[in-house]
C-alpha cells in the first residue's frame, strides 16, 4: 500500500488535533479572536469527523471555504501581510489541511506545515516559557513525523518515543553550533510590519497625567546588574529623554542637533563611579536609559550635551549596553542657546502662575531660595495620587490653584513652569525612578510602574540640579518602589515599604527564581545580537563572517559525523557473552582443524571436531551439553563460559 492510498490511524488524527490545538494556544491575546476562533472551529470539525466519517468535506466545499476564509484574511489586513496577518492565515491554513487529510501523504503534508507554525509565536513573543512550550510541541511533532513513516497502529510505542528523543539529544549540539557561530542578522523575518504592538513605557510627549497610566503595570522596562555595590534606593534616577519645549498643554521632545552631540563631554573616570550593565527591553524608541548621570556613551550610542543616550535606530530587540554613571558629577555649562530654552513659557500662561511665581521672587532673589518656597507650597497644599482629576485647556493653573491632586507627571510639569516663570532655567527628565532588587539573581528590575518625571533647574553656583517635587509631597516614592502586585485603579498607592511574610515570602521568592531564570535567558539568549557574538567569537580568534562560515563547517560536519558514527554504533547488533565465548572456542578448536561452517550446529560441529582432539573428548562433550544448556534454558551461562576459559589444548 504506497503513501497515497495508505488510510491514516485515528490515532494519529488525535495526536495532530491535539498538537494543532496546542499551536494555536499561544496565539491567544496575539491575533484577532476571529482568526483564533476559526482555526479551534476548524479543528473541531476534523476532530468530529473521526466519530462520524461524512462530516469530511469534499474538494467541492473545501474550495469554497478556502476561498471565503482566505478573503476574510484579505477584508481585514489588506494587501500588506506583516506579522498578525501572515500568522493568521497560517493557522487557518493549518485547519484547512487538517480537513482535507485522507492519506499517509496528507499528514505529512500537515506535519510539515505544523512546523511552520511553531515559529510564529516567537514573532510576537521570546520568553523562556514559550520556548520550553514550542520545545514540547516540537517533540510532538516529531514524534508524530516518526508515526506517520513508520506506520505504527498505536502512540503508545516505546521505541519510537526512543527514536524520537534520540533524534532530539543529537540536534542539540548542532543547534547550539549554529546559535554561536551562524552569523547573527536583524532581517526582514524578525522586522516584519507589526500592526498591533504597543510603544511600552515613556513617548516623546509629557502632559499631566501621562505617567500615571504605567504605575499600573509589572511590565519590565530594563534590568540592571552592578559590578559591585549599588547605590541607595533613592539614588536610583534613571535618566532618559530630555524635554524643553512646552505649549503649556503638554512637553514635546525635541531630537538633540548635531552642535549638541558635538558639546558633549566624556566625564573622566571616579573610583565613586557606578560601572553596571542595562539590559533594555525593546521598547520601540531611540533613547536609553542610565543611572543619573551617565559619564560618557557605550558603543554605537552617542551622548548629547544635557546627558541623554540615544541609539542610532530605535529599539526593536533586547540588547545589552556595559555603562559607568557618575551621581556627583553636573553640567557646568550653559549656552545662551540653551538658557533661552529653558526660560521661554508659553504666551497663554495663566497670569496666576505668573504672580505665584513673582511672588516668591519678591521674597528672596536667590535661585535656590525660590526652589525652597517652591517644595515647601508643594508639601503644604498638595495631595499625591495615581487617580488625580482630569485638568481642561489650561492644566498647569487648574492642578496648581483648583484640584492640586496629582501624580509625578503633574508636579514636574508644573513645578518647571513655576521656576521658567521666575527667570530660573529648568527642563524636564523622563525616565524611572528605583527598582525592584532580586537578591537571588543580584540584578534590579526597573518595571513600568516605577515611570517618572522630575525636573532640573539651572543654579548658577552648582549648575543643573536634579529637583524631584515629588518627593517633597511623597517621599515613600522615591523611598520605595509601588507595589503593581497590591495596586488597584482608583484605590490607595501601595509602597514597598516592608519585606512580605508568610506566603507572600514565598511568593516573593519564587519570583526571584523565575526573574532570574528570565533574566538570563534574556541576556544570553535574546540578547545575543551581531554586537555581543562579536564580542564573544573574538575571543576565539574568530573576527569576521568568513571565519564563522569556516568553523560552522567544521564544527557542524564533525557533529553530524559523530552522531552518524554513534547511530550505526547503537544499531550493530551486540552478541551475548556465551555467544562470544562459544565463537572464541572455535577459533582455537580451528587450529588442528577446518573453521567452523556456518549451517553446523553446535552439536554437528563437536562431533566433526573430536577426532582431531581424541584426549579432550569427555571436555568437548560437557561444552556441547553446557552451551546447549545455557542457550535453550535458563542456567549454565556462567559455568561454559568458565569451562571455556579452562579448556586447554
């Protein structure tokens, strides 16, 4: 019966319903829900077919429902077929095939078309738990693939299960081979148009209430291990995106001129300085993040002159930058440029902000005095929240005089207004404020919820100043990081302020365990871009593409070689240890005789054997009956192979 005609067990139907269904799990929360539908309905039907057979559709239906299915991919994505589009009709595709399998042949068909799917998980998501998951479902598959071939009537086969973990055990090597030495490209299939992803974290725009909106979420922004100690809770400012350009709404980030990068000055090195290495999260934008305030610009990161770090394109994978920040060190420097910058207010501004401002002026001239009125109104008046009222056309006056509830983003907003107002440069800072320490991995998570705005002002004396109003209203948030695991919408801000007993101190510590794990297979895993397999091979003395080609040969050949020799090594037949003796007996009786003929039985051949060795008689009977003995029954193994090794001649 050839490939064609050959029916298919309902077994193996089950297996691959199974492993279609686990396929698609992973696209839920990824894809349109009708596309998850469809494909799960599709699958059902072919699961239905098993139990009643004239459910299957003929090429007369299935056409058509190719057609309308592939049209429906079509009404929703159009022509551009990027990632959620492509994906979609890949599942689809996949319930289709399902549907039309009558032969050996079919299955393979969607067997093959299985693998295909398992990596389009990987485009929306990389996590070490999805890997693990497509690893199981990769084994399925296999396993299936051996199935089908084989022709097994039933799953519950031992050997193959051998045969497929054996498979698997020798590919592991090879693949690692390719993930170090196969050189590394950011290329069309992991830069595919992606309709649906969200920019996680900070925008190029601050209003009011911006921030507020991430105070919700756990979502990791950057990771960060420090070489040796770490600075102190309230320490850790994590500069990002500069911001000067107000329209009294909203702050505007404006992309540093080329004269900026020029200004920028490398800070020498302090034995006080911080060297740690950040780990960001693709966050689809052009700045990074570091400790207040870096002292000079990794590779390919360039640094303006009010100390941002910006990338040469945006973000879009997990990359790795090694930094050194210097908490001691300020800009000095202030162009005429830049002062006009800092100073300039919107026209509109509400005349009231103008008169509190002038207000505390009258009182002391001094820059710093009039910073000190400014906190000490904020610490009196005003009430921190993550659920502030909504603000009109005119937040600034409406959040100072009316509703003064407010979180990080409504403090530094009008906090920069208020000392522009009276004649004191300031700008904004976006970036996040803490972080999360894992003691067992030794490395901090800065989450979204841990987003914030604060200001720098310039002080002739000392030069830019970080000032955080914030922590004149709350200092428990620059104390200590919100709890996003305790934090509810419209309810009370929940801090970090003690370490959790009971269960939560498990809880706490099996989070540990698996941020650990995911922070190195972040790192050595998905970090592993064309900078760091650079950095690693070099220290192999591999420094370039045609090296790696070289050596992925190599490599790759005697990998194959050794498990081609291990595979025919485990398929020679191994003769039993009474067998072997019996042969090496034999051997020697040959001596004074022809060899042994391979039709002889052994009792033919000792009795042909005897007249060469007429003394040795009464021996060569007893082998005869003990090999006899211990090949057809039970017992005597050990004792011809014993009379054996005496047997002299």
């Amino acid at each position: 019966m050839n490939a064609n005609s050959a029916n298919i067990q309902p077994s193996l139907i089950k297996l691959l319903l199974a492993i279609a269904g686990l396929l698609v799990i992973p696209h839920i929360g990824q894809l349109k829900p009708l596309f998850i539908g469809l494909a799960f309905a599709l699958i059902g039907w072919r699961g239905l077919s098993i139990y009643r057979p004239k459910l299957l559709p003929n090429k007369w239906i299935l056409l058509p429902l190719a057609l309308l299915l592939g049209f429906i991919v079509m009404k929703n994505f159009g022509m551009a077929f990027g990632r959620d589009a492509s994906s979609s009709l890949l599942i689809i595709l996949m319930g289709l095939k399902l549907l039309e399998s009558r032969n050996q042949r079919d299955v393979q068909a969607v067997i093959y078309m299985c693998f295909f799917v398992l990596i389009t998980p990987f485009l929306f998501d990389q996590r070490i738990e999805l890997a693990l998951y497509g690893l199981l479902v990769f084994f399925a598959l296999l396993f299936a693939l051996i199935i089908n071939n084989s022709q097994s009537d039933s799953l519950k086969n031992i050997a193959l299960l051998r045969i497929c973990g054996s498979v698997l055990l020798q590919a592991i090597p090879l693949m690692l081979v390719f993930f170090l030495l196969f050189p590394r490209m950011i290329g069309p299939l992991w830069s595919m148009p992606d309709e649906q992803s969200a920019v996680s974290g900070l925008s190029d725009q601050i209003n009011p209430g911006s921030v507020s909106n991430l105070a919700l979420s756990a979502e990791t922004a950057f990771r960060v291990r420090f070489r040796s100690s770490a600075p102190t809770q309230k320490e850790l400012y994590w500069r990002g995106p500069v911001f000067w350009e107000t329209d009294g709404q909203r702050w505007v980030l404006r992309p540093p001129r080329k004269a900026s990068f020029q200004r920028a000055i490398n800070w020498p090195k302090k034995t006080s300085d911080y060297q740690y290495t950040l780990m960001m999260e693709p966050h689809k934008q052009f700045w990074l993040y570091a400790l207040d305030s870096p002292s000079s610009a990794p590779d390919k990161v360039r640094l303006s002159a009010d100390r941002q770090l910006l990338l040469t394109a945006k973000l879009s994978r997990n990359l790795s930058f090694e930094l050194r920040s210097s908490l001691s060190n300020h800009l000095t420097q202030l162009n005429e440029e830049d002062r006009q910058r800092g100073l300039k207010i919107p026209q509109n501004t509400n005349p009231k902000v103008l008169v509190l401002a002038e207000k505390w002026r009258s009182i002391s001239a001094k820059p710093r005095h009039i910073v000190r009125q400014a906190l000490q109104y904020y610490n009196r008046e005003f009430y921190y929240t993550l659920t502030p009222p909504s603000l009109g056309s005119d937040p600034i006056a409406e959040f100072l005089f009316e509703t003064k509830r407010g979180f990080c983003g409504h403090f530094a907003t009008s906090f920069a207004t208020l000392m522009r107002a009276a004649g004191i440069p300031a700008r904004l800072i976006g970036g996040y404020q803490g972080g999360v320490y894992n003691q067992l991995g030794d490395f901090y998570t800065i989450r979204q919820a841990d987003a914030h705005v604060w200001v720098e002002v310039w002080l002739d004396e000392e030069g830019w100043v970080r000032v955080d109003p914030t922590a004149a209203i709350a200092p428990n948030r620059i104390e200590h990081s919100i709890d996003a695991s305790l934090q509810r919408l419209n309810g009370e801000i929940n801090f970090i302020l003690n370490p959790p007993d009971g269960i939560r101190r498990w809880a706490q510590q099996l989070n540990w365990v698996l941020h650990s794990v995911d922070y190195y297979w972040q790192n050595a895993v998905l970090a592993y871009g064309p900078e760091k397999q650079h950095e690693f091979l070099a220290g192999f003395g591999i420094i370039d593409w045609r090296d790696m080609i070289t050596w992925l040969s190599i490599l790759s050949a005697t990998l194959i070689g050794l498990s081609m020799a291990v595979f025919f090594i485990l398929q020679r037949p191994s003769i039993d240890p009474v067998q072997q003796s019996y042969l090496k007996l034999c051997k020697k009786l040959a001596k004074k005789s022809s060899r042994r003929f391979s039709y002889e039985t052994s009792s033919d051949y000792f009795s042909r054997i005897q007249p060469y060795y007429p003394e040795k008689e009464p021996q060569l009977t007893t082998l005869n009956r003990l090999y006899l003995a211990s090949r057809y029954g039970t017992t005597a193994a050990a004792e011809f192979i014993e009379a054996v090794a005496k047997l002299k001649l």
